[in-house]
C-alpha cells in the first residue's frame, strides 16, 4: 500500500469469562487452532509493517510481549475503554500524519481482504475516518443445523439474530452516518437495526488525535467509548464515511469458551 499506515491493535483484556482454574492467560493469547487469537489478527494486518504495528497490552501484558516481541506496544494502566486504549497508543503515533487503522485483539476471523479494503475505501473517499460495518442477518450460527435444514452436527446456517452485542449505525434521512449506539443503550426501536458496527476503523492521524482530546466518560460505566469518537469528527465537520460488507462469522469477537469453540471451528476451515 502506498500510504502511510500505521494500526493500533487493543489487546489489553483479561478475558475474565474465557478464564479457568488452568488458564488465566489473556484474552488475546487464548490459543485457537494452536495459535493465539492475537496472531491471527496479526497476520491478517501484515501488510502494516510490524514496526508501525501498536499492540496496546494490559493485563499479564509481558506474556503478550515476549509472545510477539518484534512489534511495537503501548501499556493501558487501567482499562478505561475502547477509547481510552487508544489514548495509551497517543504517543506511539506522535507526530505520524498517514493513517491509523484501528482493530482488536479478538477478532481472529476478520480477513485480511477486509482490512485492507476498509483502509483502500477510506483512502479513495478521502476520509477522515471509515467504518466497517455489516449486517446481523449474516452471522448467527447453528451447529444443530445442517446444510439441508435437518438436526445435525458440525454444519452452520446463518439467519438473523436480535440479541447481539453491538453498537448500531445510526444514519441520517439522506443515508449518512449520524452516530453509533452501544447495545446496552439501544431503544427497542434501535435495537431493531440491522446494520452492526464492527469496532475497526480507518482514522486520520491528526483528526484522530484532536477527536480524543474531546472525548467524555459521562456514561453509566465512566468508561472512554472509541465508538463516540466518529460522532465527535462528524460534529467538528470532517468527513466520516462506512465500509458495509458481508462479515458473516468475521465479525465475531471473542469473550466466553463458547465463542472461543466457534471461532477455532472457523478458522478450522480456513486459516489453521
């Protein structure tokens, strides 16, 4: 890619309910297919070179680095939020004028096509920042479900699901992006939307930068959300536009044992 990128990678959580009395190991180093979760993502974003590459660590952070220890990292003392994870990345981006990719540790599905189409679009549209989203019709998964719609095992189906775990894209009458609305916060009304944000995003640096400097813990958990971070750029007038995609099962995240199991199946197929 021509451009300067740089990514921020937030992989700081402890992962409380992947947790077990023999494996207190970090979220992102939880082993899928043989593989921490955080390699995969790795690999999917290498063509970011690794030493513009922040992986933002926390909790038993030294497992993490002496794991992938030719990247650079960023330490978040406390975890705070999304948004306050990529405040302890501010000074590994200091003076970087290209653009930031932003993503998770969790996420192993997501493909390497995606990212870098997310980061091809917002180049092209000239963005301040983009977002990938997708619909949710395409992600829940049936492992009693076989391709012919009898009971059966190890075959997946996708359909709608209403109980999902992600901010909602809220966009104005003439289609653009208004703001995102966390799951818990959702009106019955919003919850209704189809249309999921999947937490990456493609920022300018420096708009980037200035939109943290704004950014508010004024919500029920005191947490600093990255998804308010958008909503902040529109509002001082730059230019927020969405990647809408297909994700499917990409945009799983992974925070029990029984995702863990979900995604490894996924990676089974394609990557491991």
């Amino acid at each position: 890619m021509d451009a300067a990128v740089k990514a921020v990678v937030l992989a700081a959580g402890k992962g409380t309910r992947l947790q077990t009395e023999d494996n207190d190991a970090p979220k992102v180093m939880r082993l899928a297919c043989g593989k921490p979760l955080l390699w995969y993502v790795l690999d999917a974003i290498s063509f970011v070179d690794k030493k513009d590459t922040v992986i933002v660590v926390g909790y038993k952070k030294d497992e993490v680095i002496s794991r992938f220890h030719d990247y650079a990292f960023a330490v978040q003392t406390e975890q705070l939020g999304t948004g306050h994870a990529v405040m302890a990345a501010q000074p590994e981006l200091d003076g970087f004028d290209g653009v930031v990719l932003v993503c998770y540790g969790d996420m192993p599905a997501v493909k390497q096509d995606t990212y870098e189409t997310l980061v091809r679009t917002h180049l092209e549209q000239d963005n301040e920042c983009t977002i990938l989203t997708g619909e949710y019709k395409s992600i829940e998964s049936d492992p009693k479900i076989t391709k012919d719609g009898n009971e059966g095992q190890g075959a997946r189906r996708c359909e709608p699901h209403v109980d999902l775990p992600y901010g909602r894209i809220i966009r104005g009458k003439d289609g653009n992006f208004l703001h995102i609305v966390e799951d818990k916060d959702c009106t019955p009304e919003q919850k209704a939307i189809t249309e999921l944000n999947s937490g990456v995003y493609v920022f300018r640096s420096k708009p980037l930068m200035n939109a943290l400097k704004n950014l508010k813990n004024d919500n029920s958990q005191g947490e600093y959300y990255l998804t308010d971070i958008p909503a902040i750029m529109r509002a001082g007038g730059a230019r927020v536009g969405i990647l809408k995609r297909d994700l499917g099962n990409e945009i799983i995240g992974v925070n029990t044992l029984e995702q863990l199991a979900q995604v490894e199946e996924i990676l089974s197929e394609s990557r491991c």
